[in-house]
C-alpha cells in the first residue's frame, strides 16, 4: 500500500544527497580552477591561467651596486671542473667521503657554509681551503644567500673552461655520466614554465609581494644538482649581484629561472642520468659511493 510519509521522507533523504553531492562537486571544481589551476597545466595563459615572463616591476630593483657576501675561500686550478656542495658545517665525516670520492676522480670539490662564531673548531682543519665560508647565518630561509656565495666563488676565482657543479650533500653525481655542452643542464629535474607557478600553500609559498600571484615561473633546474658553464654562471652572478631579491628563498627558481631569464640565457637542458637525489637518506648515499670504490 502506497505510503505517502514515508515517500516524502525517502524524497528528503535524496534531495540532502543530492545538495551534499552538487556541494562537493562544487567545492573540488573551484579547489580544482581557482586554487590548484589545473586546466592551466595544458599551458594556456588564459581563463585565469598565470602569464609568462618576469614581473616588470624586478626591473626597478636593478641597482647596479655590487655586493660581497664571502668571508673565506682558496680559488682551485683553473680549467677544472668543480663541484660546489650546498651542506651544513657539522657534517664532516660526510665531507670527508664526498672529498674523497670526487678528488680521485680528477674533480675539485669546495664545500658551502655560513658563518659561525667559533670556525676553527667547526671543520677538519686541513680542510680548511675547501670550504667557502660565506658572511650569513647558516639556516634554510639563506639558502639563496649561499648559492649566491657560490656564484661569487665562481667569478672571483675567474674559473674558466670549466664545469660547476651545484651539488646538495645528499645528491650523488655520477662523475662517468657525460656532461653534454649546455649553459645550463638540470642533473635532478627540470621544471617548465607551461606546468610550474607558485603553490597556493606549503613550504614553498611565496608571498604576493615576492613573486605576484599571475606570473608563471621560468623554467628552471630543481636544487639538488645543476650544472652550469663557468662562462654562464659569471653571466648569473653579474645579474644576481645587481638586483636584490633578500625575500625570494627559493633558490633553484632565483637563479635558473629568474636570473638566467634577466641574463638571456637559453632553458636548461636535461640529464637526469647525471645526478640521483636520496632525500636525506645518507646510508643509502654513503653505500651508493661505497659502490664505486673499485671503479
């Protein structure tokens, strides 16, 4: 027998489905567009999508005024290729291996830290010259401080016909891989420009004011391992030193992304047999050097 209150309850319970599912629909479309953008990833500067290029208004921070950021470092041979690890002042032992690993293998190695009050306590002391002791406080938020005293290096010990590896201390270079001649080659990951802007959130957000909200990033190499020309790493450090960008601490979309674009210099090629990155997994990147002992 047809019963009518429990035909409208039924019909309640199907219109608040109903709501919920439009509701959620809804909400995941406009995450989906507004927040995470992703039908910009098709590479589209429209329909809200971000736009190509870089901000004018960095233009107006082009001061021409050159700065020096290093405290202490010993300039290697010229004509070698060198390898510049990003690491941490307590990690000698570390230090010790990637010396080690790299000098047999007919490479000069240079290891990058901050300032401390007691240095002389801090490192191995015979390893003193194979550090590059730059005049900042150690710490993440820096980092783009120190990859600068990288490049400083570079052109204040005029390292010609060479490449220079920016290496993090938890990244394995393959010194047998070939290095391909590139102004720029991205031994990790490359990121493109069609599919990377900022992220709504997280670690690597950037503030309106640094970075605006409608500007895609340059492509650029992701930090763990670059490498780049000598040549053009004078060509990145020139337009690093002469424009001020202290707030913007993402360093691998500063210098191969944004300088590189001020410096007209071409988009990073790609090799990711060059470099293989452990995450924080020293063991596993102890045991991956160990491994090439008897080659």
């Amino acid at each position: 027998m047809f019963n009518l209150k429990e035909m409208r309850k039924y019909n309640t319970k199907k219109n608040r489905s109903l709501l919920i599912a439009l509701f959620t629909s809804f909400f995941l479309v406009h995450f989906s567009v507004n927040v995470f953008k992703v039908h910009c990833y098709t590479g589209t500067d429209s329909f809200g999508c971000p736009q190509y290029g870089v901000p004018e208004k960095f233009m107006e921070l082009w001061k021409g005024e050159k700065k020096n950021i290093l405290k202490s470092y010993t300039c290697p041979p010229h004509g070698m290729d060198t390898i510049l690890v990003t690491t941490t002042r307590e990690k000698t032992d570390l230090h010790e291996k990637i010396y080690q690993f790299y000098t047999k293998r007919g490479f000069q190695v240079r290891f990058l830290i901050g300032s401390s009050d007691s240095p002389e306590t801090t490192y191995p002391h015979r390893f003193r010259e194979n550090y590059i002791i730059g005049e900042f406080e150690d710490r993440y938020e820096n980092l783009h401080f120190k990859t600068f005293s990288a490049y400083q290096f570079v052109f204040f010990c005029y390292l010609q016909n060479a490449n220079i590896i920016f290496l993090d201390d938890d990244t394995f270079f393959d010194p047998f891989e070939k290095i391909a001649y590139a102004p720029i080659t991205c031994g990790h990951q490359r990121f493109k420009s069609e599919t990377t802007w900022k992220k709504p959130f997280g670690k690597y957000h950037l503030s309106n004011e640094v970075w605006p909200d409608d500007y895609r990033y340059p492509t650029y190499c992701g930090g763990p391992c670059t490498i780049v020309s000598a040549a053009t790493a004078e060509k990145l450090y020139h337009v690093a030193s002469e424009i001020e960008l202290a707030d913007f601490n993402m360093e691998d979309v500063l210098f191969t992304g944004v300088y590189r674009s001020f410096a007209n210099i071409p988009e990073p090629a790609e090799n990711r047999k060059l470099c293989q990155h452990y995450s924080g997994d020293y063991n596993a990147l102890i045991s991956k050097y160990d491994s090439y002992l008897n080659i």
